[in-house]
C-alpha cells in the first residue's frame, strides 16, 4: 500500500507543478488593469440638428402632392425649431492631471456637446482642443479641480509580433470593458491612410471602443484603438491602433496650435513591385516611384523627375511608397531635407525645401476628347497607337507621348483606348515615346523576353505599367 501512496502522492505533484506552470505561463491582466483603468474615460458626444421653422409636420400626411397641396394654400404659422440630438459613444484616456484627454477624431466630430465619465462616476463637460481627420486623433479637455490619474506611455516601436495586449474602453456602451489578444502584424498600411502606420491586433474592439488605449503587459500605452476591419458593423478578428508616438506627436501640435502642420514636396508616387525594379536596374524592389511632379512644387523646384525612384529622405529610409508620406508629412515646413533618387542607372542627391500640406485636391478624371482613326496592324504588345495632335498635346498639357487608337483580344498590356504612353523603360534606360514609328521600332528591337515598364498617362491619372515579354517579330 505505501508504493500505492507513493504513486498517488506523485502524481498530485506532478499535476500541481503542471497547473503552476500553466498559470505562470497564461498572463494576468488584474493588476494592469486595478493601475491603469481609472485613467480611461467613456465619451458621449451631443450634435443638435435643427429644423427650418415652417410649415407643422402633420403625422401620416407623407404623400409628397398632398403635402405640396398644404405647403401652397395653408398659411405659414411660425412654429419653434424642433430639435434632434444624435448621441455617439466613444473610449479616451488621460493624459495630463489637469484634464487633457486623447481621443479619436472621429468620436467627437461634428459634436456640439462632449460629455466625459470618468470611472468614478463624476462627469465633466468637455471642450475641444483640436482634431487631425488624417491621423483619427483629437484633443479635449475637461477641467476637474483636482489632479486626475494618467496613463503611462510606452515606446511602440519596441512591440514585437505576437506579445500579449490589453484594450480598455465602452464597447456599446458598456464601461470600462476589457478585452485581450495579441500583436498580428506591425505597420500595416490602410487604404486612404497615409500617415499612419497601424499595430493590428486580434483585440475584440467594437464601436464605442474607438479613442480607447492599448497597452502592453507592463501597463504603458502603445496605441489608440481606431478601426475594425468588418463585414457585419461588429468584431471580426481584425483591429488597428494607431501607434502612441504618431499620437504623441499630434497631441503636441494640437495643444501648441490647435492644428496639425506636415510637410509637401508634391509628387505622385506609386510602389516599386519586384518587376519595375527589374525595368528602372535597381538591385531590389524598394523606394517610391514619382510617377508625376507637380508644377512649380518643392519636388520640380529641387529637379526631382517623372521616373526618379525617392529611396531616402531626411536621412530615413524609404522601402516603399507608403513610407514617404509619412516621413514627408513628418518634416517641418519650411526646412530643407536632402533625399536620394535613383535615375536611370545611377543614385543622385537632391535637395528640397519642404512646403506645406494643405487640404486634398481632388482632380478630374477625363478622357482625350479626340483619337485617331484605328488602324489594323497592332505591334508586338498586341495594340496599335497614333500620333497626338497639337491641339491634344495642349489638352493635356504635355510635350511628347502616344496615343493608343485600338486594343486587340491578344494585348499584353492593361491599356485601353485613349491611353498616352508616354516613356518607355527597360533595363534602367528611359526613352520618351515621340511618334508611333519611333514605339513601334523600339519594341522590335527588343528580345522576346524582354520586361518593359511603360510611363501611362490616363485622364489626370499617370502610372507605371510593367510587361513581361513581347510577341514574336513580325
């Protein structure tokens, strides 16, 4: 029997050391969140819709000839402005003891009142410092009387894929919410976001979690919840934070200015995909290809091209196009910033005196008005293009290019009709397309595997298009 009890006593041991290590290797975010939690507020934000005084509204009168009828033979009585409140739910933390509060720009747009609970239930009135809409940070602030609690902020950059992080906010509605998960992926880049390069997590964030902070195991502040990726409104595995030293910075200009000032040189840019850095004879896909100069900007000032690829800027690297925004935007206006391009074969320095970013231009998009007859043959990329005309040279504002009048069932380029193409690269050599001979000859004296990068002007649009390999000679 005492082998028996050996045995048994072994093996609770055993289960007993089994269940310390598992309990030592889960986290426990008790302690983080009894530290840091006050700190985080809700936000719920009041915008007032009025109605032009007229006409009452009579229930169940919709019928739109019906109500013409009245708005025409009934006299106008002066009735008060009825009032329509929409209410918005958000998440924000402290940042000063005095009553600075981060939050999204988003969660407090368009508001005319912005409320802030703190967790020990009082309630401030809070006004707005400033917001960035490109960045989805605002400022506010409430005044408290007292010294409030703050968080503590960490370093972002030192995050590592796949470390445990804490979401704190009102999902809902729902205070003081927590929920965890992990780091998925580190400066990811969202479509229409430039200047942000987003911490995604699998962190169950909802609405009402937006302006909420992130932190990491050692209870610091490395990001503000900002966006889900969702099909449904709701969770789905997928959220992005903005990283806390991106904030940190808008905060600043905020509180110094009520504004966010970022730097322009004005160009265009487009990534460098493995094959157009095969085409321009760079040794490997990275930088940001200009694929257009605005005239008169800080970039055409500085003698930056159509084609140069920007591979550092300020003394930064720049891997790919969704890098130089961001430095760029990060650069004081007024400055003057060295950068590297590399041109035909061959990197360059320049020198750039930095503008400012105003707000976006939109341009149009617009078609040349007039093509060239088609013709019959195509070349060797499987479509046939024509000379510009003077008038459409002046139309579209540039000194050289082709037209394409016509695209055949085998074209192995994505071009359509009316394209102009305007340069044509191949192994870092740049030749600007004058007439329809001139292509057409340059393309048969290229091998059969040969991979070209055409310069494509659409509308307002330019981009570089790359092709592998060419149809047999004629």
């Amino acid at each position: 029997m005492k082998w028996l009890q050996a045995y048994v006593a072994l093996c609770a041991l055993a289960v007993s050391a089994l269940a310390c290590a598992q309990t030592r290797e889960l986290p426990d975010f008790t302690r983080l969140v009894e530290e840091e939690g006050p700190a985080v507020v809700n936000i719920s934000t009041t915008e007032t819709l009025r109605r032009p005084a007229g006409l009452p509204q009579i229930p169940g009168l919709e019928d739109e000839e019906m109500q013409e009828f009245f708005r025409r033979f009934i006299p106008r009585v002066p009735q008060p402005a009825p009032r329509q409140e929409n209410r918005s739910l958000g998440s924000g933390f402290i940042v000063s003891p005095d009553g600075y509060i981060i939050t999204n720009a988003h969660v407090v747009e368009g508001a005319d009142e912005i409320n802030v609970k703190l967790t020990d239930k009082r309630e401030f009135k809070a006004r707005m410092i400033g917001a960035d809409k490109r960045t989805d940070v605002a400022l506010i602030k409430i005044e408290p009387g007292s010294a409030l609690p703050t968080v503590r902020v960490g370093d972002a950059s030192k995050l590592k894929v796949g470390e445990w992080v804490v979401a704190i906010g009102s999902p809902f509605g729902f205070e003081n919410t927590v929920t965890a998960g992990i780091v998925s992926a580190k400066g990811r880049w969202l479509p229409q976001e430039n200047f942000v390069p987003f911490i995604q997590t699998d962190v169950a964030i909802n609405p009402g979690n937006s302006g909420g902070p992130l932190f990491n195991m050692r209870g610091e502040v490395v990001g503000v919840n900002s966006q889900i990726y969702s099909r449904s409104g709701g969770y789905q595995g997928l959220s992005f934070a903005i990283p806390i030293d991106v904030v940190l910075d808008v905060q600043k200009q905020l509180r110094e200015n009520g504004r966010v000032s970022r730097g322009r040189i004005g160009v265009v840019i487009q990534d460098v995909s493995k094959d157009l850095a095969t085409s321009f004879g760079l040794d490997r896909a990275r930088g940001a290809l200009v694929v257009s100069v605005e005239k008169g900007s800080p970039a055409a000032k500085a003698g930056v091209e159509t084609g140069d690829i920007i591979t550092r800027f300020g003394g930064k690297t720049v891997d790919s196009s969704s890098d130089l925004p961001r430095i760029v935007g990060g650069t004081r206006p007024g400055s003057t910033a060295e950068m590297q391009v590399w041109r035909k074969g061959a990197m360059r320095t320049l020198s750039v005196g930095v503008g400012e970013l105003q707000e976006e231009r939109i341009a149009a998009q617009a078609e040349p008005k007039s093509q060239q007859p088609p013709e019959t043959t195509a070349n060797r990329l499987g479509f046939v293009v024509g000379e510009l005309s003077a008038r459409q040279k002046e139309e579209l504002r540039i000194g050289h290019g082709v037209v394409v009048t016509d695209v055949k069932p085998e074209a192995r380029a994505d071009v359509r009709r009316g394209d102009v193409l305007l340069t044509l690269v191949h192994k870092g050599q740049h030749t600007e397309l004058k007439t329809a001979d001139q292509f057409n000859k340059l393309l048969a004296s290229l091998e059969k595997d040969a991979v070209i990068t055409l310069l494509v002007r659409r509308g307002e649009a330019t981009a570089f298009v790359t092709i592998h390999g060419l149809s047999d000679k004629g």
